[in-house]
C-alpha cells in the first residue's frame, strides 16, 4: 500500500505544470566608452504573467556587464555572480519596472552581450522561454583605451 502511495506522488509531482513567466522587456546600454567613462544599461520590464520570484537579468554569454563596469548605481539590483545576473527582486504580476544600472568602463576590448530574463529561484524558469530558449537581449560594445 505504501508503495501505492509513493507512486501516486512521484506521478503528481512529475506531472506539475512548469509557471510560465511572460513579460515585455526592452532593454537599451551603451554602445561604446573609454575605460573611465561612463556606462548605462536600462532594462524596461512589464510582468504579463505570474509574479517573478528574484528576477534575475541573466548573462548568457562570457562577457557580463557587472565585469566590464565598475557598477556604480545597481538601479535597485544587486550582482549574484553564482547566476551570471543582476538579481532584481520579486516583479509582481501586471508590475512594470525600469532597472538603471550606471558603471563605469574598466576594462578595453569588444564585449558581446545576451541578456535573458529568469527567475533566481529553483528551478530558475526563464522569462518568455520557448522550445529553442528564451528570448534574448542582444548588444555589443566597444570600450577603448582611455
């Protein structure tokens, strides 16, 4: 009987549903700087579904913007380098938020960017994910030596 039981839950619990969150997302950063200039990434947030347990602004690529930058305004964030993200807090469902984060340039090069959107909570569910990912803010920037 017990193992009836067990059954009957690892079932239910294998059938659960994944939370399915939706927002638009525009996002804009800087394009190009000297080291020791000033650097900006605004990401427009409006949640269309559930409330997003600590939305993380995650990068999906070796280059991050918190590394580049000296990060001088978190713009209500804070960096959670174990997930590669600015964690932004709870969004709430139909909440629409602006994060700001200033920096300065630190380091030269050609860095390339993919930004996406996912909750910092397990089991870390992406923001407008689909069967080929989730979708993606994309941008470069060019930071020359001063």
């Amino acid at each position: 009987m017990r193992a009836a039981w067990i059954a009957v839950a690892l079932l239910t619990f294998g059938c659960e549903t994944p939370t399915t969150f939706t927002a638009s997302v525009q996002a804009s950063s800087s394009q190009s700087s000297k080291i020791g200039g000033r650097a900006q990434l605004i990401v427009n947030v409006t949640n269309t579904g559930p409330l997003i347990p600590h939305l993380g602004l995650t990068f999906q690529t070796p280059d991050r913007w918190y590394d580049v930058h000296e990060v001088t305004d978190m713009g209500g964030c804070t960096i959670d380098g174990d997930h590669s993200a600015f964690d932004c807090g709870d969004l709430a469902a139909g909440a629409t938020a602006t994060y700001s984060i200033s920096g300065v340039a630190r380091e030269a090069g050609t860095f390339r960017y993919q930004l996406a959107l996912r909750s910092l909570v397990r089991p870390f569910h992406y923001v407008n994910d689909h069967p080929d990912g989730a979708d993606a803010q994309v941008w470069e920037e060019v930071v020359q030596a001063a």
